[in-house]
C-alpha cells in the first residue's frame, strides 16, 4: 500500500547574495544577442530586418530595465538585504 499524503516541501530560502552578477550576466548576454543580430540584419529581407529592430528595441528596454535592477539590488547588499 502506498502513502497517499502529499510531501510539502519548504521554499528555499531568498539568497539575493549573486543577484547583482547574474543581472550582469544577463545585460552581456542581451548586448551579445543584439550584436548578433545586427549583424544578421546584412543578410536579412525588408520584413525580417524591421523584425530584428523591433526585437532590439525591446532588448533595450530589458538592458535598462536589468540595469535598474542591478543598481536596487547593489543598494539592498550595501544595506545588507535590510528592508
């Protein structure tokens, strides 16, 4: 016979401590991703440059918003996580 009670499992707890650096990461990653697609904008048609535009374009705006977040997270480790 097997156990029919569900298993509850805890949430981990909230390390912010690599915060700052994955956000970095991930603000290389978005300039290397927008790179590369200007690039592939030589070889594209009229309908897939504007495409890749639009798509940098909102990269842009994930770069400011990463960039936003690694300043409030850089701020919270200042203050040691306090709130």
């Amino acid at each position: 016979m097997t156990n029919n009670h569900k298993q509850y499992q805890h949430p981990n707890p909230d390390d912010r401590s690599d915060n700052v650096e994955k956000l970095q990461d991930m603000v290389q990653n978005t300039i290397e991703n927008m790179e590369e697609a200007e690039a592939s904008m030589e070889f594209a048609s009229g309908e897939d440059k504007q495409h890749i535009k639009e798509k940098n374009a909102r990269r842009e705006q994930s770069i400011e918003a990463f960039r936003n977040e690694i300043q409030d997270e850089s701020e919270a480790r200042q203050n040691g996580y306090r709130s």
